[in-house]
C-alpha cells in the first residue's frame, strides 16, 4: 500500500465546485497507431534536433539562474513568424507565451474571467475552455452550434447580445468539428459584445482562413489569438502555445501569470524550432492532402463526414460510437470518441497511418 492511499477524492476537502468533475483525458496508450490528440505524425527533422541539442547545451551552462521572466527572445521571435505568416505588422509587445496554449488560455481566464464572471462556448467545441473555466471559477455558458456543427453567426450575435459574457471563446478551425469561421463573421462576432473574445487559433496553420489577428487594430480592447506550437509546428512534446494581442492584454497577464513560468530550455528549445519553421510546416501541405483523401475515402464508404480545415476528421454516424471506437482500437488503431452521439474524431496521420485507419474503416463504418 502506498503512503496515503486509504484517503480517497470524496475524503478530502476539495472545493464543492469542483466535486464530481472529471479531469481531461485523452488515452495515451501504446498502440500501432496513435490518431486521437491531433499532433503532427511527422518528428522533428535531423537539423532541428541537432540545433535544439546545440541550444539546450548551452543554456545548461546556466540554469543556476533563472530564464528570462519576460521571454523577450521567444516572443520576438514568434512575432516575426506570425507577422510574416498573416501580413499583420505585429510586434513583440503584441505576443505572449505560455507552457502550451492551455496555459495561455487558462492566464487569459485568470485575468478577464474568475468568480462572478462568465464565458461563452459554441459547442461542440475544445473541451478545455470549460475545464479552465471551472479551475478559474469563471460560470460557463454553453451555447449550441447547428445540427451539422456549423456556426449560426446571427443566433450567436442574438446570443452574446442577451447574454454579454465576459469572455467569448471562438475555435477556428473548431476542434473537434473542423470548420473554421470567416474572418467577416468574426467581426460580426465580436462587434455584437463588448466582452473579450479568445479566438483560438490552435489549427490555423492548416486553414485557408485568414487568421484573427487581422482584428486586433479594430478592436484592441477585445480581440485575443491563442495559438500553439503544439500542431503544425509539430512540437507538442515541447510545450509552447502564445497569443497575439494589444500590448494591454499582455500587461494583464503578467498581473497573473508565475514568475519563470517558461522555463529557459523550453524558450531555447521553442526558438530553435523556429528556425526552421520552413521545414517542419512543409508537412502542413502533406497533411491538408491527406485529409482530403481521409474524408473522401471515408465518404466512400458511406461515413457522414464533417468538412474539415484542420488536420483532423469528425466523422459518423455510428448508432454505438463507444463501441466503434473500441472495434478501431481492436485493430490497433486509437481515435477519439469526443462524446458527440454517433461520431468518432480521426488525427491525420502518416500515409501508412491513415491507410491502417482506412483500412479498419472499411470494416466498421
Ligand atoms: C482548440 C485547441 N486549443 C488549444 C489546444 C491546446 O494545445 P496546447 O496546450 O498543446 O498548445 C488544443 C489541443 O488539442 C486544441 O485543440
């Protein structure tokens, strides 16, 4: 028996909002196939491995001290990229950067939501925005998209007018459904509140769409991008999410975020990939591709499949999706079930990957 282990949840005096919840969890099990937590399949190519070698090398001469508390480097550097990749003139005191963009979003929360304010949701949609909401205290306020998953722009304006939340979250692309949202929409959108509106941008890098942060001169008071390192950039492991923003929202969060919160070898390591961003968002082509035989494969074999600009699949329609995602994982193959009724979430995956999972498709869809 293990030191404590007779002490069970129910026994402790955990908060009462909290009682009853469940933590997020997508399985992390050793299959075959790994198609359910919407990472890059494609591992960092040689050079980057050996110039985040390099860099961590060198910073480990100095982690005596702390990392810069401000990330200045890190959040230069991410400019220059976001600013070449949406034709925004963007700047270092338009970024921020956090352990991952749930970091990101949950300091977002600590500043504009907590007790006595409340979030909006078009659902379904990432099931983190209401876990960080309950942790935060800040009330939840869900708010349906369509039958088909698409977002009722005038039923969302009419909702935020009559319900003016503190803070809006808009996915786009929309994990786990994969539309994304036009840029006039998102005007709309955000001229119908006057709350902060937390477009999140986790899959932007796939989209056609043009990216939010065209929205941030209009309305500075308002307008925050969550991005990620985590899709695309295909360093998930590294743990690096930002946000652009007026250099007011970033003033905001340093009233919350922790000292040294980023530590020094994920900045220098967050850098180095960076540098060769070319490289490893030339799989983002390869992906886009692939998704588009997955959903016609799919579509193929009879599937309901939702239209998706991000590089995952929402597809059904399974009377038991339980059971379909367990025939999946039979054959090796993990996926999602995201606890929508009748349908399953497929990552897009490797050539080979994708073919494993179609191939197990043509069986149970
Ligand atoms: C929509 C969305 N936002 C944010 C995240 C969080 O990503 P990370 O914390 O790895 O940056 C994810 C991860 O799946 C996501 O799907």
């Amino acid at each position: 028996m293990t030191p404590g282990e007779r002490a069970a949840l129910a026994d402790l005096p955990l908060r009462d909002d909290l009682r009853g919840r469940t933590p997020y969890g997508a399985p992390q099990l050793a299959v075959p196939y790994q198609l359910n937590t919407n990472e890059n399949p494609y591992p960092p190519p040689p050079e980057l491995v050996a110039d985040i070698t390099a860099a961590v090398a060198e910073i480990a001469g100095t982690l005596h001290r702390y990392p810069d508390r401000d990330a200045v480097g890190l959040r230069t550097d991410l400019a220059a990229y976001l600013a070449e990749s949406t034709g925004v003139p963007l700047t270092t005191a338009n970024l921020w950067a956090a352990n991952g963009s749930n970091e990101i979003l949950q300091q977002i929360l600590q500043a504009f939501g907590g007790p006595g304010r409340s979030a909006l949701g078009f659902e379904p949609s990432y099931s983190m925005h209401p876990i960080i909401a309950a942790g935060t205290r800040t009330d939840w306020v869900p708010t349906p998209r369509r039958a088909d998953f698409s977002l009722d722009v005038d039923a969302a304006v009419a909702v935020l007018a009559e319900r003016s939340p503190d803070v809006v979250f808009v996915t786009s692309p929309n994990n786990p459904t994969g539309q994304s949202i036009p840029l006039s929409d998102l005007r709309a959108l955000v001229a119908a509140t006057s709350g902060i509106v937390v477009v999140d941008e986790a899959y932007a890098e796939f989209s056609p769409q043009e990216s939010a942060v065209h929205l941030i001169e209009d309305f500075p008071t308002q307008v925050i991008v969550s991005r990620t390192m985590s899709k695309a950039f295909a360093f998930a492991g590294g743990r690096l999410g930002y946000l652009a923003a007026a250099p007011a929202v970033v003033d905001a969060l340093l009233l919350v975020r922790l000292p040294y919160h980023l530590s020094a070898l994920t900045q220098a390591a967050a850098r180095a990939a960076l540098r060769h961003a070319d490289q490893t968002l030339a799989s983002v082509h390869k992906l886009a591709a692939e998704r588009d035989r997955v959903i016609e494969a799919l579509s193929g074999f009879g599937a309901t499949v939702v239209p998706s600009d991000a590089n995952f699949v929402l597809f059904g329609q399974f009377a038991d999706a339980a059971a379909a995602w367990q025939s999946y994982l039979d054959k090796g193959v993990l996926i999602r079930d995201v606890g929508i009724p009748e349908y399953l979430r497929v990552t897009v995956g490797t050539p080979a990957e994708n073919d494993a999972f179609l191939a197990a498709s043509k069986e149970i869809v």
